[in-house]
C-alpha cells in the first residue's frame, strides 16, 4: 500500500502499538491565550485535533461512539508510532471537547522534509535583485518595510539530513518555518492508518473527518487579528497581515506577497500574485474602455442616423412593421429615439479601436505574467516542484492494489486501476459532463421560448399599461423589458444549476482517482470551466449571435419550432441588449458571490460565538479560538479562480458591446482582494499550507478564451453592430449612382436601410388584428422593416438585394482581416517577450551550480562526510 513512498517513513508498521494511555497525556490549559506551545512552552504546536468525548455523552449509539473511540485510538497511537508527540486540553468553553495537540521533534521533520524535497537555504543569494530606480516613488504603494522587513534572499537545494553542515541552520527551532512545519505535519495525518484488518489498512485524517470520528484538524494562527500578541514565540505575521493587506484602508497598496507565502503556503500567495496582476493590467483596459465610452456619450447626440431615428419628419413618418403576429400593431421609428441614442454609446467607431485594442491587452497579460510567474517561481523555490515533491494523493494510494512497471524506472508499481478501468472511469466524466452541458443548453431554450412567449404578450399589453407611466414611454420597451427579466432568470437558472453541477462534478473527479493533488484539481478545473463557460456565456452567444439573425421578413416570418416567431433585433440592432445581458449577469454575480463571501461566514461565526459564549472573564486559548472560525473548505482557493476567470471571459469574450466591463472588473477586483483577504485573516481557520508552480489549469484555459475572444469580438462587430453596414453604405452606397449626393455621407442611411413591404401581402396569420391598429395607420398602404431586401412590385421583390451581398461580403472580409491581423500580432509578442527573464534564468543556473558543488562534488572530495552531523544534533 505504500510502495510509492520512502521504505523508512513507514518502518513503524511492523512497530508495536503504545498503550494509549502513555502517548497522549492531558494537560490543563496554561492560562496563556496566545500561546503556540504545548504546556512545558518548548515544544511548538504544528497541528490540532479536535474529538468529542462520547464518555459525556448519552450513550444511546453505543457501537458508534466504541468504534469513533477504538479508530481515534489507533490513529494517535499510529502517529506516537511515527515520531510525533501529543498533548490534550479539555476545552474551556466546552467539557465535552478535547484538543490534542500534535509536535513534530526535530528528528522528524528532518526525515519529511527530505521525503517531500523541501528547499531549504545553502548560501546567501550574491546575484539578489536590485531596487529599482523608481523605489522612491514606488515605495509609497508598498506596504512598509519597517513593519515588514523584507527577508534575505538564499539559494537553496532540497534539503538532506545526513548533509546537515551544508544548510544555514542557525537555530534548529526557527529552521523549519511554521508553514512548512504544518505542512508536513498534514503529509503525516493524511497517511496514518486508524485501522487494520488483515492485509486492509485504512488510513488518513480526511476519512476520520467524514466519520466524525474527529470534529476538526487545522494549524493554528499565530495569534488574533487585531490585536498584537505578547507571546516571544508568536511572529505576528497573522496580525501583520491584516493591518496591511486585509484593512480596507490598504486597497491602494501592493500585497505582502511574500508574507502570504510565507504564513498561508505557495498556493495562497500564486493566487493572489495572478488577482493582483490581473487587476493591475485591468487599470490600463478600464482607462481606454473609459474614454470609449465617453467618446461614445459626447457623441450621442450628434450622431447622424440617431437624429435621423428621432427627427419627427424622418423617424416620425417612417411607420414600422409589427414584430409579431395579430396581437403587435404598427409602430413610429421615432419611439426608440431613446435607445437609438443609447445604442451610439457602444456602437461606434471607439468600439473597433477598444476591442482590437483588448485583443492585444489580453495577449500582453498572459505573457507577462508568465514572466512574473516565473519570478516568483524562483524566489519561492517551486521551479522544480512538479518533478521532485509532489506525492500522490492519500486517497490514490489506498486504493492500490494492480501491479505495473513504472515506465521510467522499470520497477515493479502498485496502481490503483488497470487501463482499461482508467477508461471506464475517464468515459464516465466525459459522458457526465456532457449531459450536464446538453442540460444547460435546455435551460437556454427553455429561457429562448420564454422570450418568444412573453413579446407576444407584453407587447399588447405594455402600451395599455404604461400610461399612467409617460416620463418612461421612451426607456421600456417589449425588447427591454423582455430583456431585462430574461436576464434576471438567466441568473437565477445559472446560480441553482452551479449548485446542483458543482456536487456531480466532485463526485466523478473523485470517481476518476487521480495520482496527484494537482492531477485532481487540474481534472475538477477543466470539468468546472466547460460547465460554467456554457452556464454562463450561452445566453449571451444567443443574444450576440443568433438573435435577430434568421428572422425572414413580415410576409414570410421564419416560426421557432414551428410555433413561435422567431424574435426580431430593435431597429439600432441586438447590440444594446446584449450590454443589458452583459450588465445584468456580472452584476447579480458579484452581489451573489459577495453575498456568499462575506455574509454568509461572518453570520455563521457571529452565531457560533453567540451559542458557545462563556463567562467573560474565562481565557480561551488559541487553538480553542481557531475552532470557532469556520474551516475554507475542501477545494480551498479553487471558487476564487473560478470566478474570476469567469469575470475574465466577460471581459475579453464581449468587451466589444461592453467597454465598461474592465472598469467594473476592476473595481470589483479591488474589492475582491481584500474581501478574500479579510476572509482568510479573519474569518476562516488558518488553512494548510499547499505548494503550487504555478496556477495550474487555468493557465491553459485563460489563453483558449483569449483566442476565442478575438474571433467572438470580431464576430461582434461584424454581426451584431452596425458599424459594417454604416461603412458600406457611407464609402459605396451614398454617391452616385445610389444616391444624388456629391460627396460622402451618412445622411439617408436610416431610411437606406428600411425596406419596405405592402400591407395586403401579409398572410391570416400573420395580419395584426383591427383593433390593435392604431387611428394614424388608417390611410398607410406600406410599412417598413429591417433588412435589404428589393420593395414590392420589383421582380424579385422581397428578396436580398444587392446592398445586403456587399454587406455579408464586407463582414466576412472584416473578420478575416481583423483576425489574420490580431493573431499575426499575438504571435510576435508571444515571441518576443520571453517566458522566463535573462535575471532569473541566470539565478536557476547559479542555483543549480551551488547545489552541486556543495552537495555532491563535496562529498566526492570528502568520502567520510556523510557520516558527519551537526553539533545541534
């Protein structure tokens, strides 16, 4: 079962047992609340346990309580058995609770520090980056180096214990740091068996979690929050944290990197080193999706086919076509003379530059976050993560029980399925993704006919209703209003099915086994994103893409499914709904998301201290109040990527309707981080520290989207605006021979692009019904709809004309060019700026240099130092 794992790390199985009673001693409470140390205040506490005592229980579950004891039992004694010591404390507030207290002895850290290639200092770094020339200015969006000192840089090599000498060890306590300490103290509880029967062994402190068998199992914080701690052994690193990172007052500064690092683990500090350079390259796209849109507003009232729409004597006289069958009456252009204006906001040249604009932004951002990525890849020792440290999964290696030779080394392997049940299991997600992909296409649909079926009705009843309601005649529409609550559904179905899909897809990962903790999330992250990405996107991709499109024209209206029409664009077009769509889902998900953030655990630990509230001149330790906070969670960090690369397709995929969007997710993102912040500081149980490389899938999945945006982008302009249109018409269809203007222009290009139908080729089931027609109507023989089609009595009448073929041509010719152009454009950056800087590349080879000079040549030189050990020891 452990065939994966260093012989000598396991050599306790064939150990005896201690008797319970001699390994886990209690021990009262000291009376210190911020101490970090079991009561002789030398041993440093690197884990807690927290059990019930069933003895101060009714015993009404008799077996249950026997068995919870006998697996609690031989756990500890697995642990006494594998070096750790333990001590117990009742609980103040709680008689019923007990703490056990674990500590790693030097001895065996130093065996697991070796077991999990932990990089620990060899020599002091002599190539250390310098400051840079604007430190001066810099220095006052830094947190301040006299209250967080900035660490000496080391190279360092993974650490061995019979080469001791070689490490800086200055002092033997304050070698190991607290987060590594717990992070192999977590490596041990999650391999320690609580039972064995026969050749069975099961093992590990999750499946004792879910048994609850234990109520809880954490690290401690290093104090409280707000308040600075006294205690010699305490760093205060958790208090830092919140007085310069978490504090509100702090938003404009840069984070602590390294002290997340430091206190929370690798994983924690990449995750929020990738948010705040995310939100950093945002600041750039919401100054020009700013000034877009401010061009876009100065120009709303000056724009050439917006007066058109609203002057009386154009847009007045032009009488529209209903948009649907019997129950919708004709209509004045002039009545959308408010949306026309909104619809210049977004629907202008600016809008181009923006989107061509984000295409390029999007490439810079990846690209130099590789760079920075690789930064802190070096400085945090992880370059060579995957390869030398990672171990598979506890969960992995229990259920070994097929032979194999390892590829690689050729030795004989236990594996935990054989490739054909890798298949089955691997086929099962596949299929299980798909039919929840396939579900949520049918919500879509189900929101599409909602559409249909709700126009119909609203559009008969809105103009009765809203009398009483003039000063808003202009704002709501049938469009608008079926838009907007649409959305709102939208949301809701998009919320109840995230729920829903998040526990299937946790199950099947946990079905398909696999080796790693990264191999896990990378497997949950791809599942998660392909839900979400058709969750989330579908009903925009419907409104951006397919709305409006396939519609026919009034005498020959196109039916969805054979019994809805088909929906209609407004008369500016598709675009202004899809920024209402846009604008209602990222803003009910970031209430909803701040909602589940910030509310939801501070009323839980709000109610928490209310029901275990004691005397108030009793002192809880620290370990007691570390269990009233709430834990993370499982999948730790992985809703925080989820949802802002979510919130990154929203503002690359649609920018081109949105140029706000990097605004808002801007501001969002400010806030976002120190709400995380707090969170964690605050809120949450200090969570096991976790390596990372890097950010894992979402790497990957980050560049398809930004590939995808450029095609949806370009797809956007060129199908859902009118800015095509408006070009051909001003270069080739506003002179001569179309028109009797001289020069070009835009004048005439609302009412070029009307055509016209006659009233009595309507069909029975399509004529609107008489008393739906209004009094001015009663002399007009035609109206007019939106298309480029030739006008009644022409030979081919009602058919494409030969302004729509240069359209469509000039469309798809945009689309090539723009592409061909952006990628073109995305590749010579992508090559021209390097992965990984010159600096750090020659820092790896200095490493890798140190390293073999004083691990291995030295040890060539001198054959007997292996034998040697530090006067510490």
């Amino acid at each position: 079962m452990y065939d994966t794992m260093d012989e000598d790390v396991y050599e306790f199985e064939d150990a005896e047992l201690p008797d319970i009673s001699e390994f886990c001693p209690q021990a009262e409470f000291d009376q210190n609340p911020d101490s970090l140390f079991f009561n002789d205040g030398k041993r440093r506490i690197d884990f807690v346990l927290v059990y019930e005592d069933e003895s101060k229980k009714d015993l009404d579950e008799k077996n249950t309580f026997q068995r919870r004891k006998r697996r609690r039992e031989h756990f500890e004694a697995s642990l006494m058995n594998m070096g750790m010591e333990l001590e117990a404390t009742r609980s103040v507030v709680d008689e019923k609770i007990l703490f056990v207290k674990v500590h790693m002895p030097w001895e065996v850290l130093c065996t697991y520090a070796e077991v999990l290639h932990i990089k620990l200092p060899i020599q002091a770094n002599d190539l250390a980056s310098k400051s840079s020339p604007f430190s001066c200015f810099t220095k006052y969006f830094y947190p301040s180096e006299d209250v967080i000192a900035t660490e000496t840089e080391f190279f360092t090599a993974p650490f061995e214990k019979n080469r001791l000498e070689y490490f800086i060890i200055k002092d033997q306590d304050e070698f190991f740091k607290p987060a590594m300490r717990s992070r192999m103290a977590y490596y041990i509880l999650c391999r320690a068996p609580y039972e064995e029967r026969g050749a069975v062994k099961k093992f590990g402190i999750h499946k004792l979690l879910d048994g609850d068998v234990y109520k809880a199992a954490y690290p401690l914080h290093d104090g409280r929050f707000n308040i600075k701690s006294q205690d010699e052994g305490s760093p205060n690193e958790r208090y830092l944290l919140y007085t310069e990172w978490a504090n509100p007052k702090s938003f404009y500064k840069m984070q602590p990197l390294d002290l997340i690092r430091k206190y929370y683990g690798e994983k924690v500090g990449i995750y929020f080193a990738w948010l705040g350079f995310y939100t950093l390259m945002l600041t750039l796209a919401a100054i020009v999706g700013l000034c877009c849109f401010i061009f876009g507003y100065r120009t709303r009232e000056t724009s050439t086919w917006s007066k058109e729409v609203c002057d009386p004597e154009i847009g007045g006289k032009i009488i529209m076509c209903p948009r649907c069958d019997k129950l919708c009456s004709y209509w004045r252009l002039n009545s959308t003379c408010e949306t026309s204006k909104d619809l210049c906001i977004f629907d202008n040249y600016g809008t181009l530059v923006f989107a061509v604009f984000m295409a390029i932004w999007v490439t810079l951002f990846l690209e130099l976050w590789k760079r920075y990525q690789a930064r802190l890849e070096y400085k945090w020792d992880t370059v060579e993560f995957l390869e030398q440290e990672e171990q598979p999964r506890p969960e992995y290696e229990a259920k070994c029980i097929y032979q194999r030779t390892n590829p690689v080394t050729g030795a004989e392997e236990k594996v935990p399925y054989t490739a054909c049940g890798k298949c089955v299991r691997v086929s099962c997600g596949i299929g299980t993704v798909l039919f929840w992909i396939f579900l949520t296409v049918a919500s879509v649909v189900a929101v599409i006919v909602y559409r249909l079926a709700v126009f119909f009705t609203v559009s008969r009843r809105l103009r009765e209703d809203i009398k009483g309601l003039e000063p808003f005649k202009e704002y709501v529409t049938p469009q608008m209003a079926t838009t907007v609550t649409a959305s709102l559904i939208s949301v809701v179905i998009i919320m109840i099915l995230n729920n829903l899909y998040e526990k299937v897809a946790i199950w099947i990962t946990d079905f398909e086994l696999p080796r790693t903790r990264t191999d896990y999330e990378n497997s949950l992250t791809l599942k998660m994103f392909l839900f979400q990405f058709v969750n989330y996107y579908s009903s925009c991709f419907y409104v951006a893409f397919f709305k409006g499109k396939v519609v026919g024209y009034p005498g020959e209206p196109v039916y969805w499914m054979g019994l809805y029409r088909n929906e209609e664009c407004d008369p500016g077009g598709c675009l202004i709904e899809l920024t209402t769509q846009l604008s209602v889902i990222m803003g009910g998900k970031a209430i909803w998301n701040n909602i589940q953030e910030v509310l939801l655990p501070w009323v839980q630990n709000l109610i928490s201290r209310h029901c275990n509230k004691v005397n108030s001149e009793k002192i809880i330790p620290r370990w007691e109040q570390d269990y009233q906070l709430q834990p993370l969670g499982k999948l730790g960090l992985f809703y925080e990527y989820l949802e802002m690369v979510i919130q990154f397709g929203f503002v690359t995929l649609f920018v081109a309707s949105f140029p706000l969007a990097p605004l808002l997710a801007l501001v969002n993102n400010l806030l976002e981080i120190r709400v995380d912040a707090w969170k964690l500081t605050t809120q949450f149980r200090r969570i096991v520290p976790e390596k990372a490389q890097d950010i894992g899938a979402w790497q990957p999945i980050l560049q398809g989207v930004a590939i995808l945006a450029v095609a949806t982008n370009a797809a956007i302009i060129a199908f859902t605006s009118d800015m095509i249109p408006r070009l051909v018409y001003y270069w080739s269809f506003s002179v001569s021979p179309y028109t009797e203007n001289s020069s070009h222009t835009m004048t005439g290009y609302i009412n070029n692009t009307l055509s016209i139908f006659n009233i009595s080729d309507f069909t029975i089931d399509s004529m609107p019904l008489d008393e739906v027609i209004p009094y001015w109507f009663n002399t007009s023989t035609t109206c007019r709809y939106r298309d480029f089609r030739f006008p009644p009595g022409h030979p081919r009448q009602y058919d494409h004309n030969i302004y729509y073929w240069h359209v469509i041509a000039a469309k798809l010719a945009f689309i090539i060019v723009v592409e061909h152009i952006v990628y073109i454009t995305k590749f010579v950056l992508s090559y021209a700026i390097p992965d990984v800087p010159d600096k750090v590349k020659e820092q790896i080879k200095r490493e890798k240099y140190l390293t073999q000079v004083l691990l291995h040549e030295a040890n060539l030189k001198q054959p007997h130092a292996t034998s040697r050990r530090s006067p510490n020891m």
